[in-house]
C-alpha cells in the first residue's frame, strides 16, 4: 500500500538518471577488472562537477570479464524506471576506446530521427560521455592502454519500456539510458518534453507530415479512428501543449491536428501552454462569455459561471443549442497559430469523456 502523504510539507527529493547508474556500475566492474576490488559502493562526478555515491546491489567476476549492479533511484520523480535494476558488463578489449552494446532491458534505435543511428543501442551521448570519461580515467590511473566493451542491461527492461514512448519511437526491446546532468529533478518534466520533441522528430524523418498531438488515450483512440494515423503520427502530449506547438517552430510539418478533452482544449483557449491543473485552471466565467457571443442568455451564462466543470458547462450550452465547443476548437486554433509557424496547417477538436467528438476547427488548405 501507498504510504500516505505527509502533512507536513517537505522538499521533494532528487534522484539519479538511468545514465549515472550506467556510469557508476561500469566504473565499479572496470575497477574490478584492473586490479580492484569488488565494493558495495562506488563514487562517480557528474557532468556539472557534483559528486555523487551510489550503492551496489552486487559486484563481481563473470564471463569474460565484470559486471556489477545498482537499483535506480528516481527520487521523488514519478518515473517508469524508479526501482529497476540497472547493471554493466564490461570486457577489456587492447583497442583503445569505449563500444557500447545494448544488453537484455536496454532498446535498441531502429528508426532515422533520434540522436543515434539506426542500429545503435538507446543510450544517449551524455551517459556515453560520462561512461568514457571515468573508463578512461580509471585506464590512466592504472596505466591501462587498452579499451572497454559496455554491455549496459536493465532487469525487465522490456517490460519496463512499454510504459514509456519507446516503442513508438522506434526503439525496441528495451528503454534508453538518459540522461543530461546525471541528477533526475522532481516534476521538472525535462524527460517528457524531450521525448516529445523525438517522437516529432522521427516522424517527420520517416516522411510522416500529418501529426496528432493528443492529450491522453482517449483522445489518441479519437484521432487513430477518424484519420486512421499510423502510430508514429500519434504524439502523446499529455498536458504538454506547448513543447509541441514551440517545437514545430524548428521542426515544421504539412499538418498538426491536436485533440484532447474538451476542460483541456478550453485551457489551451485560453491561453495556457501547460494543460495540467498545477498550471492552469478551467475558465467558466470565460466560456460563458463565449456562449453569450454565440446567443446565450443571461439565464445561461449564470448557470454556466456556477458549473462544477467544464463538462457541465458543455452540456448545458449544449441543451440550448450552443456550439461552444467548436468555438472554444476556434480559440484554441487561434491561440495555437499566434506560435506555430505559417506552413503548418492547423486542426483543433476537443472529445468528452465518452472518447465522442464534440467539438473541432479545421483550417482550409491553402
């Protein structure tokens, strides 16, 4: 069971990314194999200069060379891979260098757009950085000429990247090893949006140039049922509105439709890039301003002020024959132009709970 939420509030706490575990388990079996000895803890700098000590689960001999482990520890971050166990096998090789190799748990690129090549295994260049600089530091202080082969495995790795963007993105068997400063911040969100900007990315480097942007399942399932939009076409945006509307300034497409709930799309409306209710608010006072344009009385308007939810609000315009929600699509449309650039032709709809369109603005090709 989930331990309750502490009255008292406390700072949220940091944790490390999947390429400090990396960094630290590859170290600690390199260590191993040039002289050392196996150790239940290992201390790694970080690239901003931090130092950090991490546990190890296990470290020791295998075959053909080390391998040692560490569980992940995401802090207080919600994080797909908060808990796995991360490990490293390294081999000694007289070529000089550091290959990496992706083990069971870890993916492998198999699509054009990603910072790595197709066929390269799914670990960034800031983990691979941060892995060469210690392997080759530790070689220097053991006056080792030689290199290193990096077999980098996640326990249930597979399983793991199923709930992350990873299969979409054409990075299959297992998640990636991220990571840009070695330290994962609570809620900073950095990790969605770049997996927001990849999924981009890849499609457009696979030709696709008609992309949904979707809020939740729901609205995905919407958009694959009335496009019939290949997977890769289908960005999960979650609240995250404006990583892809900013993105599409550098990455532009033939065509973005975004869909999303109906309180979402109204948020969006109104003017907010973050959909999430940390951010951003439903305005009910400002949809009832937009009902009386399109004829609302005042009767209306004052029931709409005092819904629970937006979705009540809906309804109630509704039963009077008031499109409100093509006209807040309108706004969002509007809103979303003022930052995408002019060659992205735009679409907007908003669903109900029920996944059923109930809303949408559409603008013309040119």
């Amino acid at each position: 069971m989930r331990e309750e939420t502490p009255e008292q509030p406390r700072p949220l706490r940091t944790g490390l990314t999947t390429g400090s575990c990396a960094t630290a388990t590859s170290l600690a079996a390199a260590r191993l194999l040039l002289g050392g000895e196996a150790c239940d803890a290992v201390e790694i700098v970080l690239p901003k200069g931090q130092r950090v000590s991490m546990r190890l689960e296990f470290c020791r001999p295998c075959a053909g060379g080390a391998e040692a482990g560490t569980l992940k520890d995401g802090g207080d971050d919600p994080d797909a891979t908060h808990g796995a166990l991360i490990s490293a096998r390294v081999a000694l090789d007289p070529r000089p260098g550091v290959r990496f190799h992706a083990g069971p748990g870890v993916g492998t690129v198999t699509r054009p757009g990603l910072v790595l090549a197709v066929g390269e295994p799914a670990i960034n260049p800031v983990p691979r950085q941060m892995m060469t600089e210690h392997l080759s530091a530790l070689a220097a202080e053991r006056g080792y000429a030689g290199g290193f082969e990096v077999t980098v495995c996640v326990a249930n790795g597979a399983e793991i990247a199923l709930k992350t963007m990873n299969p979409r993105l054409g990075i299959l068997g297992g998640i990636s090893i991220l990571g840009t400063t070695g330290i994962v911040r609570p809620f900073s969100c950095s990790a969605y949006i770049a997996s927001i900007h990849q999924a981009i990315d890849v499609a457009r480097a696979n030709g696709l140039q008609h992309l949904a942007a979707c809020t939740g399942n729901a609205s995905e399932d919407a958009m694959r049922g009335h496009y019939g939009l290949d997977d890769s076409a289908l960005i999960e945006m979650g609240d995250f509105a404006g990583a892809v509307l900013k993105h599409l300034r550098r990455a532009p497409v033939a065509r973005l439709t975004l869909c999303g709930g109906f309180g979402k799309i109204s948020k969006l409306a109104a003017g907010h890039l973050d959909l999430h209710s940390r951010r951003s608010s439903i305005d009910l006072p400002q949809l009832a301003d937009w009902a009386a344009e399109l004829g609302a009385d005042g009767a209306l308007q004052d029931a709409m002020r005092a819904a629970n939810t937006s979705q009540q609000a809906l309804a109630l315009a509704a039963a009077a024959g008031i499109a409100l929600g093509d006209a807040v699509c309108a706004h969002a449309l509007a809103f979303a132009r003022s930052i995408v650039p002019a060659e992205v032709r735009l679409e907007v709809f908003a669903i109900d709970r029920q996944g059923r369109f109930v809303g949408r603005a559409l603008e013309s090709a040119s």
